[in-house]
C-alpha cells in the first residue's frame, strides 16, 4: 500500500529562490567541506592515537588533550563556516555554513568532556548526556521558527488558495509519520552489527548510554531542522537530486563533527565512519516528507542519528579499544568489524533510501508498510543479540578499600627455614582474615541489603561491589571508607580470542640468557636445580600440558586459581604466563630452577587486568584454597609458594592507583614471602616505573638486558616515588625464547621475560640453602652483592648505579654466596 499524496500546488521555494549568481560560493563550500572533513577525522585519530601512546609509554594522561584539540578543531572548521553563513547571497550555501558553524561550536563542548578518565565511564556518559541536551536545547532556541515556505503566484486568475495545515502534517502531530518510521527502521539497522559484535555495560551504564545516544540525537536534530533544510526542498526534479545530493552531503558533514564528540576516546572513531552517509538518507526523507505535504521536522534525524550513536557508545567499551588488545582478535578488531559492516549498510541505506524516496517522482511507503519494517527490524535486532550476540549486562565494579588495614608489625621470625616462613604465614593470615571480619561487617550488610553483591578480601582489607558514579559518592563519604576504584570487568567477545602459540622448534640445550646468568653452571657444578622451592605465577595462565612445564605442576586441589573463567586445570590462551613461568621452572634448558615446582594463578584476561583480580591471586597465594572453597575460611597458608613472580603492572586505565595494592606486598613480604615484579616497558624515560606494584619497596623489582648486558632502551627507569633507587636487578630480556600454549616455543621482548629468571634465582639460592626460605632480607643482600655490572642503555638516566639498581643478576655467585 503506497502513499502518493501530490504535494499542494506552489509549495516550497520557486525554481528560482536561492540560486546563486556565481559558482564561486559553491566551490568555497565544497573546499570548506572537505577541509573540515580531513581535519575533523585527522584529529580526532590523531587524539586518540596520543591517548595510546600515553597508555603504552606509562606516561601521565594529559587532561587539556581533548579540550584543545575540540577547540583546535572549531576555530580551523569553524572560520570557513562563518565566512559561508554570512558572506554568500545564495541561501543554501549560507545555511551550510550555519549548520557546520553549530556543529563545531558543539564540538568544543562535547569533545573537552573527553577530559574525563576513561575509567569513569558512567560519569562521562550522564555528563555527555546532559551538554548535549542542553545544547540541543540552546540550538533550538537560537535558530528560530523553520524559514517559511514562499508560494509561486499563480499562474490563472482565480483567487489564491487559503492557506491551512497540510492534512499530513496535522495527522503527524498526533502519531508517527512514515517517514519518522522508515527514519527508525534505518537507525535500526545501523544498530544491528554492534548488537552482534559487541556487548552491553552494566544496567546503570546501559541507561546512561541511552540517554546519552538520545541527546546527541536531539542535538544532530536541532542542527538538521526544517530551517536547515528549506533552502535544498523544493518541488520540482532539480530540487529532489539537490535535496538527496547536496542537502545529504551538507547534512554528512555537520553529523561528522556531531559524532565526533560523541563517545569517550576511541568509541567516537567507528562512528566518524558510518553515521556521515546516513545524511542521504535524511534528505531523501526530507523529498519524502514534502512530497507527502509537509516539512519532515526532526523527529528522523533524532531517531536516526540517535539509534546509531546508541550501538558505539552503549555496546564497546572505551577502555578496551585499545592497542593493547590490538594484537588479537579482540575488541579492537571487532570494533573494526562492526564499524565495517556499519558503513557497508549506510552505504546501501543511502542508495536505497535515495531510489525509494528520493525521486522526484518516487513513492512513498505508507505508515503501515514504514511501521512493519521497523517492527520486523526491532524483532531482528532482539533475535540477533539473543541468538548470535552477547545478551546480558557486562558491568564494571568498584573496589572499596577501608582505612583500617591490619596491624602486621611484631610478627616473631620465628626458626629459619621453611618452618619459620610456615608460622609467620598463618600468623599474617590470621591477622589479615580477623581485621576484615570485625571492620567489613556493617558494610557487606548495607552492600547486601541493596543488592550490590559484595565481594570481600582481606589482602587488603577491601569489598569489591556493583555500583555507579551515586553508589562510589555513597561508598566515598562513609567514614571507614579511604577510597573506592573502579574495578575493570571485560566485556566478552562474539567468539573467542586465538590461542597465541609459538612457531619456533623446542631447544637443544641451555639458551644464551640462561648461559648469561650462570644458571647451567649451577645446575652442573653446584647439583642444585631447585627443587624444594615452589614459585607462584600470577599472569595470563599457564599451560599445565606442555612437556617443558606438565612436570612441575605441584598439583593437588590448592595449586591453581582462575578468578575470571573458574576453569579447574592449568590453562593459558593469551601466552604471557606459560612464557614467563617456563622462564622460571621450564625444563630442557628453557627456565633457570627447572627442579622447582609452580602453582598459578589467572590475573589477566586478554591482556587487562583489574584491582580485585590482581588481588584475588596475591591473596590467593598467600593462603591457597581449593576449587569453591572461601579465601577467608578455606586458606591454607601453610601451602604458599615461597616466590611470587609477578610480569604485571596495574595502571590507571585498569583502576588503580599508585597506593592500591601496597598493603598486599606489605602482608606478602611480613609472611615471608618473595615478591618479584616486572619494572615495566614504558622506557627509556627517567622515572618511568610507576604502575603498582613495581615501585614499592619491599618488591623486588627486575628490568631487562640484552644480549650485549646492556639496559634494553625499552625497561622502565627509576627512581620510583619518593626517589628510590629502582629496579632493584636487571636480567636478560630481549629475544627470550620460552613455552608457548599447545606445545610450541617463541621468542618475547620485556621486563616481564627478565622477571621469572629472577625469581628462578632465588629458587636456586633457597633450594641450595633451605635456611634461607623466608629471609627476605639476606636474599636481597646476596643478590645485591653478587650481581655483575651492567652497561648503560642509549638515553638512560644517568649512572647505572642511580637508574637501574644494583646490576645483572649472576646465578652461579648468589648460590655459591647463599651455600656460605
């Protein structure tokens, strides 16, 4: 059933109205046009970009960032447009200046919103929301009543026709027009491949996202009214071609700068892709509409811009759109996916939409026919999300750490050895377990009477919760609250991540950074392997199966913990950890204690990690429990590894602060516990190691050589905070070949291939001299006064002694030091 209404004789502009006496404006506009496309997209890639060099480099987020580039991009987009909105005579190149002028002065508002950290993610969405209404709100206003319609004279004698509402205009005021629904129907399909290839936040996040997507609709709305579009309407064929043409391309422009301030760093990109094209098909509603009878209003640009906006912001995670999840399939590449798939379907919206409505004598579906293909397309959407999408609610938590920590000072040394570290461990543990119990109790009941599933921990004695920016306020202002910090979740992925494996052959024998630090002598001369000495591996997984490592698996119900996926046996997909912990105990010349035994723990998930899982496996290690049972109840301390080797790092973006998980190495190191941690790879800046828990000082903290023994320009600098001298040792860690999952072995640059050796040293010193397991202090001191010279790096800060502490590990002198 089709709606052919003729359109009332004379209405809209005269053939004539608008046409412009010199090409030259035209052309002015069309270099403006593409000027402020190149730039617009051009920084905002080069802003995020930035925002990605920060994150990988370590380095401080700059707050100003956005804000000057929103500011930049306005004044460069923003003077071209001004000199089109009042220079030019013809009224369509002056109403394309007005429309990219406002467009880029809302930029500048919605673009320094970015000034908030990712990590913030709701409170960035409720404030995107509300400057956007508001400046929906002032546009509105500003503009003005829609230019009004200029009737041709007649052409016979008779009296003109009195002038009344058109009946479409009157009957669309109380209910959908076609065009609004074909408008709805199109947002929905925009909307279909984020609902297949993404994933929704939380429920609070979600609503935000909505609101947020609604307001940038109104806004592109009120940019895109009848006003903007009279001067491109009209009613013969040239003014259909032009409407769809130029009025869409004009419209494309100003719904880029729009989107681009549209979304936290990194979500705005996808959009900046497909939403632009969809300006052919508003101005083939626009010939729609006005073949119908009467302007189109806004009410197709809110739903349509507002539906499309709604699938970046609402299902991608900013903090995940990131290059460090950019080597896999991970939500980068399917954020490409979707934004690919997106701008294909904007395509084919544009063509279609421009066949179907916008010829000048092309016929428009009926609201019965408009409203069946929305329905069918919102059915399609819900089938698609429950069917071959991620349905469900992906939120982040919040991590609640209380002022009162537990008082560790007085625990006795007790008997050297294993026996001594066994009592000081289950003194500690006591302590930190009974300290939780008496000050989280109040809270986990508030916590639980509103829903908000607690989690508790005793580590640090702090609650994981659900929650949002109202519950962080509520959380913040109770008096035994110090702070509350986001705890990361990741949302999952429409399939699953590749296994990272490994494409080189297994080794013949000790491989040169093992050879560098002495280890085979030790192993062949000293007959110490390490056995007796079990390390503890927190990181991405390990791969219990392959041969250099199924061997030294303690096993039992007590040796392995997976926070995020709760699998129940050894397992690795992303590679780290199996590299790292063959690094410490891999057997056939790969790892430096291949005698001594690992336990592990999952902290990372595709890369990113959050406060709660880094420490759910420190506190795991410091009392492992079986499989379901409660840390708090269930812990063994007496089964803890006697070394933790830690190649992670905890930066803002993931949730923490430079204080998140010091009382848990404060608590690891007064049971007796070792805990060595990557410097990090954010050199060769000077101060560079600042991610927890590198810069504490009871960690003993590993940068990376090379071959040549000399600092690689990659490992982190000190000092750490407070000018200590950081890190501690350096061990190889360029071109470390080591176990990968399924079997296979690869070559891996970082601190985090240096760090497990480390520990593997202490193994050795531990295994060679059993007196020494838990004596923190002279194992230091022995690594300290035994480790060789190493040279400086190209740009390291200054002397060796000062940057990179006390030199290259040497296996062979700390365990012939330790036997003494």
């Amino acid at each position: 059933m089709l709606a052919d209404t003729p359109p009332p004789p004379g209405y809209g502009f005269p053939p004539s109205a608008g046409r412009p006496s010199s090409p030259w404006p035209v052309v002015a506009a069309a270099l403006a046009g593409g000027w402020t496309v190149v730039l617009a997209v051009l920084l905002q890639a080069v802003g995020w970009s930035v925002e990605q060099l920060q994150v990988a480099a370590g380095w401080d987020r700059q707050a100003w960032l956005w804000p000057a580039l929103s500011l930049a991009t306005a004044v460069a987009v923003g003077l071209p447009a001004l000199l089109l909105a009042l220079l030019p005579r013809s009224p369509r190149v002056r109403a394309t200046g007005r429309g990219w002028l406002g467009a880029a002065l809302a930029l500048i508002a919605l673009g320094s919103l970015r000034a908030l950290p990712q990590v913030h993610h709701e409170l960035y969405l409720a404030a995107l929301a509300g400057t956007a209404t508001l400046l929906a709100l002032l546009t509105t206003r500003l503009s003005g009543p829609p230019a009004t319609a200029t009737t041709s004279p007649p052409a016979t004698t008779s009296p003109p026709a009195t002038t009344t509402t058109p009946p479409a205009a009157a009957d669309g005021a109380r209910r959908p027009r076609a065009v609004t629904l074909l408008a709805i129907a199109a947002g929905l399909a925009l909307l279909l491949p984020w609902v297949r290839f993404g994933a929704l936040g939380g429920l609070l996040e979600t609503v935000l996202a909505a609101l947020a997507a609604t307001a940038v609709g109104l806004l592109a709305g009120a940019l895109l009214g009848d006003r903007f579009w009279s001067p491109f309407t009209g009613d013969g064929p040239p003014r259909a071609a032009r409407t769809v043409l130029v009025g869409g391309l004009v419209a494309g422009v100003v719904l880029l700068l729009v989107v681009a301030g549209a979304g936290h760093s990194g979500a705005q990109l996808p959009a900046l892709l497909f939403v632009p094209p969809v300006g052919f098909v508003l101005g083939a509603c626009q010939v729609a509409a006005r073949r119908a009878g009467a302007p189109a209003g806004s009410a197709p640009v809110r739903w349509l811009v507002g539906l499309a906006v709604f699938g970046p912001l609402a299902l991608t995670d900013p903090e995940e759109i990131s290059i460090l999840l950019a080597t896999t399939r991970d939500v980068p590449y399917w954020v490409a996916v979707a934004s690919g798939v997106g701008l294909a379907v904007a395509v084919v919206l544009a063509i279609g939409y421009g066949v179907l409505l916008g010829r000048p004598r092309g016929r428009t579906p009926s609201r019965l026919v408009a409203a069946s293909s929305a329905a069918v397309l919102l059915l399609t959407v819900g089938v698609v999300d429950v069917a071959a999408g991620q349905p469900g609610l992906y939120g982040e938590r919040l991590l609640v750490v209380l002022r009162e920590q537990a008082d560790l000072s007085g625990i006795p040394a007790g008997t050297p050895g294993r026996a001594g570290r066994d009592a000081r461990t289950a003194e500690v543990y006591r302590r930190l377990v009974a300290t939780a119990e008496r000050t989280q109790g109040a809270l986990r009941r508030d916590l639980t009477r509103l829903r908000l599933d607690p989690t508790p921990y005793y580590l640090v004695n702090a609650i994981e919760t659900d929650g949002g920016p109202a519950v962080r306020a509520w959380l913040s202002a109770r008096p035994e609250v110090a702070r509350v910090l986001v705890s990361q979740r990741l949302r999952p992925l429409p399939a699953p991540a590749p296994v990272s494996g490994g494409d080189r052959p297994a080794p013949t024998g000790p491989e040169w950074n093992i050879r560098m630090l002495g280890a085979d002598r030790v192993w062949s001369e000293l007959d110490v392997t390490g056995s007796g000495v079990v390390i503890g591996s927190s990181d991405s997984g390990v791969d219990g199966t392959h041969p250099t490592l199924a061997a030294g698996f303690r096993g039992g119900d007590d040796s392995w913990y997976d926070p995020w996926d709760h699998t129940r046996s050894p397992t690795d997909s992303g590679g780290h950890g199996t590299h790292t912990t063959a690094s410490a105990v891999g057997r056939d010349g790969i790892g430096v204690a291949p005698g001594a035994q690992w336990v592990g723990c999952v902290n990372l998930d595709r890369n990113l990690g959050s406060p709660a899982h880094y420490l759910d496996c420190l506190q795991f290690m410091l009392a492992p429990f079986p499989a379901g049972g409660d840390p708090f109840t269930d812990g063994r301390p007496e089964r803890a590894p006697d070394v933790l080797t830690n190649s992670w790092g905890c930066p803002s973006i993931e949730g923490c602060d430079p204080g998140a998980l010091r009382p848990a190495t404060a608590a690891l190191t007064a049971a007796g516990i070792l805990v060595v941690a990557a410097a990090g790879n954010t050199g060769p800046d000077c101060g560079s190691i600042v991610d927890p828990p590198a810069p504490y000082p009871d960690v003993l903290t590993v940068g990376a050589v090379g071959r040549d023994r000399r600092v690689t320009e990659f490992s982190s600098r000190g000092p750490a905070a407070g000018g200590a001298a950081k890190p501690d040792l350096v061990a190889p860690g360029a071109e470390i070949l080591s176990a990968m999952p399924g079997g296979g072995y690869a070559v891996l640059d970082g601190t985090s291939m240096a760090t497990p050796q480390v520990a593997g040293v202490v193994a050795l010193m531990w295994s060679a001299n059993p007196a020494l397991v838990g004596d923190l202090a002279r194992t230091r001191s022995i690594l300290r006064d035994t480790a060789q010279p190493a040279g400086p790096a190209d740009l390291s800060c200054g002397p060796v002694a000062a940057s990179t502490g006390a030199g290259l590990v040497d296996a062979y002198a700390a365990v012939r030091a330790a036997r003494r």
